[in-house]
C-alpha cells in the first residue's frame, strides 16, 4: 500500500491556499501570540513573588528518579487516550477495520504532542484529519473526537466534585469551594439530563435544518456513551485522571515535598483545570501562577511551588516526545487508500 509519512504530505492532497485561509492563518498566528503573552505575563508576576537565587538553591535536592518514574506514567497515558478514542469511534462506526488500536496509538502520541502548543479547536481537527486516513469518514471522525474531548471534561468535572469533597485543607479554595461545587454539580446534572432525554430531544432538533447537526451528534453520543463500549470509554478516561494524580504525587516526591493523595487530588483539579482555558499556551503560566497562590497560602514557599508547578509541566512536555518519533516515522495511509478501505 502507497503510503506516506507525516509531515511530507504529497502535493495531489494538498488543497492551494486561498485568501480565507491566509486570513485564517494569521488570525490563528494573533491568537497564538496573544496565549503566548498572557503565558509570558502570568510567569512574570509569578517570578516576582519569589527569590531565584533561593529556588536555585533547592534544585541539587531535585530527586530525578521519582521524575524519571512521572514520565513514564505519563508517557503510559497516551495508551489509555488511545484506548478512549479506539472504543469511540468502533462504537459509532462498528465498520472503522482499517482503525486498530495500534494506528489510535499512532493518531494520539500525534495528537498529545500538537496538543502541547496548538489551540484545542485546531488540535481535535488534526486528529480527525488522521482518523479519516484510516477509513473513517470526515462527520465520523470529528463526531468521535468531539465525544471522546467532551467524555475527558466530563469525567474531569466529576473528578474534581468528588475531590472538593475530601478532608483536605487544599479544597477551601480561597472560601470559593462552595461556588465551584454548585458549579460542578449543576454541570454533571444537566449533562446526565441531557443525555438521557436525547431519545426524544434529537428527533425534535433533526426537524430543522440548522439544528439538524446537534440532533445527529446528541443521538451519536446517546448510542455511544450508553452503548456495550461506555464501560470501556468511562474506565480509560477516569484511569487517565487517576494517573495525572500520581505524577502530581511522584513529581512532589522528586522535589521532596511528602504531598497526601487528597492534597494531590486538590491540585491535581487545579492545575489540569486551568490548563483547559484556552488563553494561555498548554497552561503555562496561568498553571504556575495557580500553583503558587494556592500552595503558598498553605505555608509552602514560593520558589518550591513554582519549581513544583514547572516540573509537572515538564514532565507533561517529555511524556508527550514520542509522539514527535511517531510523527516523522510512522507511515499514514493515503486518504483514497482510506476511503477505499472505509467504503470495501
């Protein structure tokens, strides 16, 4: 089979740039820059609060075998996000032979490592771009990446109402614990609601033509996340947070810092929460920032929270390298193979 590998695309593929996508582009390129300052400005002030020389300092006692033990969990994670999007897109395309579990592999170490820099718009349809050269069409592809995106915020809201309800001195928030509980809790209320009364939504949007889409997408979720794989999709996406958990815990014990899984629980809804705002790049920098006030008013030091909150990034960054072999290495097939392959 005639294949070629990422990043080399071949010129019949390829669709001539027009004026709208130049435009596209730089509006993309301002948005990037504008994370990328917001990004610069939270390091900023987060650097004023602390001493460089003192958090110099404390970097000799930095452990790099725990560090070591962190990458590797979070390189295991790129599996089990595979695993996800595989039983997402068999359970609503039950055809996809061409998609194995090793091509979602592939498709998500890719996916991880764009997701580090891109907006999560351009990132999710990356990777709907990479299922449909493996059979998938486009409406399947993008349905199964918007479900499997939405099934990792769902389980994350859950996560993070259950962690603010443990005995942890971490889960005051500042007095707005509370506040984020309600918020949490009306969030997964009315995403349960939804999905259960989408037998009769969907019908009703699919009568008309510009709520015809979410109708079609609300029944896909419905016969996916209720389906024989739910099981499978919920179980991959709450070990993924359990995970991210533990290198919170093994990236504090690099750093000697003896963290509690409840207090780790509590930052781990932090740090991952606010890296899904979209008006920073990956996180960084509205992370540290976080980690900084929430750790410091628990009596740490500034320069070891921001030196903890960096690390964790920087795991997150190492763990995501494979994905870069994978991207100059691993051979896609070509969109008519797939197409082929999806219609056989």
């Amino acid at each position: 089979m005639d294949t070629q590998v990422l990043g080399t695309p071949r010129l019949a593929d390829d669709i001539d740039a027009t004026p709208p996508d130049r435009r596209n582009a730089f509006t993309k390129a301002l948005f990037f820059a504008g994370k990328l300052i917001v990004s610069a400005a939270c390091f900023w002030y987060a650097l004023r609060q602390i001493n460089v020389s003192e958090a110099v300092r404390t970097l000799p006692t930095f452990d790099f075998r725990w560090a070591a033990f962190a990458v590797a969990v979070a390189m295991a994670q790129i599996l089990l996000l595979a695993l996800r999007l595989w039983s997402v897109v068999h359970a609503l395309t039950p055809n996809a032979a061409g998609l194995t579990y090793r091509a979602t592999c592939a498709v998500s170490a890719i996916y991880a490592l764009l997701a580090q820099v891109l907006p999560s718009v351009v990132g999710e349809g990356i990777r709907a771009w990479m299922l449909t050269r493996f059979g998938c069409g486009w409406r399947a592809g993008l349905t199964s990446v918007m479900i499997d995106r939405a099934v990792g915020v769902a389980v994350l809201i859950a996560f993070a109402f259950v962690i603010l309800l443990l005995p942890s001195a971490l889960t005051a928030l500042s007095g707005y614990r509370d506040l984020m509980l309600f918020v949490f809790g009306a969030a997964l209320v009315v995403g349960a609601l939804a999905l259960f009364s989408t037998p009769r939504l969907a019908p009703l949007l699919q009568r008309w033509r510009y709520s015809y889409w979410i109708g079609t997408f609300a029944a896909d979720a419905h016969r996916v996340l209720l389906g024989p794989r739910a099981p499978i999709i919920f179980g991959a996406a709450a070990l993924i947070h359990v995970l991210t958990i533990l290198v919170i815990w093994l990236v504090g014990r690099a750093q000697g810092l003896a963290l509690p899984v409840f207090d780790c629980a509590v930052l781990f809804t932090v740090m991952v929460g606010v890296a899904l705002a979209p008006i920073s790049v990956g996180g960084w920098g509205l992370r540290e920032l976080a980690v900084v006030s929430l750790l410091g008013a628990h009596g740490l030091a500034p320069e070891r929270a921001l030196i903890f909150s960096v690390c964790f990034g920087l795991v997150a960054v190492i763990g995501v390298l494979p994905g870069l072999v994978v991207w100059l290495l691993y051979p896609l097939p070509r969109l008519a193979a797939g197409i082929a392959g999806r219609r056989r």
